[in-house]
C-alpha cells in the first residue's frame, strides 16, 4: 500500500474547453462535407480527451522510493521535501527553477513540491512535482524515509 498516490487528471475545464474542438472542425469541413466535419471533431474530441487522461502522471510515494511520472528515486538520496502553494508555487514554476531540476508539472495543477537531491553524483539539484496536496505529499516523502544505517564503533 503506497504512503501517498495522485494521479494528475486535467481539471474539468480542460475537457469543457476541448469541446471547441467539435464546432472548429465543423467549421473548417463543412463547405466540403458537413458529416464529415461533425465525424472529424467528434474523432478529434475523443483523441484529445484519451490523450489527456492517459498521459496524466502518477506520484506516488511507496516502498521507500519517490515515483513521479515515469522516473523514480530512492528516499534516502532525498533531502526535506517542501509544499508551496500560490505566489510561492508561482515563483518555484517560474522565476526561481533551476534549469537542471527534474520537473513533473502540470499547468492544470498550481502548488508543487520540492523535493531535494542529495546525491552528490546526481547533477539535478532538485524535483519539482506538481500536486492537488502539497502538504500530504510533502508529509508522506519526509515520513517515510528510513532511519539511515549506522555502523557500530563509527
């Protein structure tokens, strides 16, 4: 059972607004054919709608490793995950990204987490990742890393 999982679906509005999708061909295809307007944007609506749900991320925290996307990395090369929601999401987003971070951000999804890289040979400073739940996100990934081994006498 994963400590925390979120798949990122398109808001509502986004499927609404793909809809002009329907009119647009119609406009375009019908001094040709109107069916073939209506058929084509009715096409072009149910291929963006399975593009959009299927392409959604998953992040998931689980088993001692960070899921986001198709990449994934251990807890323990982590340091202390941050939520930031409105202006602060807006600056982590935008004018304080670092170029070389790993990014897993939707436009349809505002707060982030910033999760730190602290392996030395990883040149990626940090993950920035989209979620609904910056806080739980956050909380799951500083919760569930494991205490670090110590070796006796050391």
């Amino acid at each position: 059972m994963p400590d925390y999982r979120e798949k990122l679906w398109p808001t509502p509005w986004i499927y609404i607004v793909s809809l002009l999708l329907i009119p647009s061909s119609i406009l375009v295809l019908a001094p040709v054919s109107m069916p073939a307007g209506i058929a084509t944007g009715v096409i072009l609506y149910g291929a963006t709608v399975a593009a959009l749900s299927v392409t959604a991320p998953v992040v998931e925290v689980a088993d001692g490793r960070l899921r986001a996307g198709r990449a994934s990395i251990a807890l323990a090369d982590t340091g202390i995950a941050t939520g930031a929601t409105d202006a602060a999401a807006r600056v982590e987003r935008g004018t304080g990204l670092d170029a070389r971070a790993f990014l897993v951000i939707r436009g349809w999804v505002q707060p982030v987490v910033r999760v730190p890289i602290t392996d030395p040979s990883d040149p990626t400073p940090y993950w920035l990742v989209s979620t609904r739940h910056p806080k739980e996100l956050a909380a799951a990934i500083n919760g569930s890393r494991r205490p670090e081994r110590t070796e006796p006498g050391v």
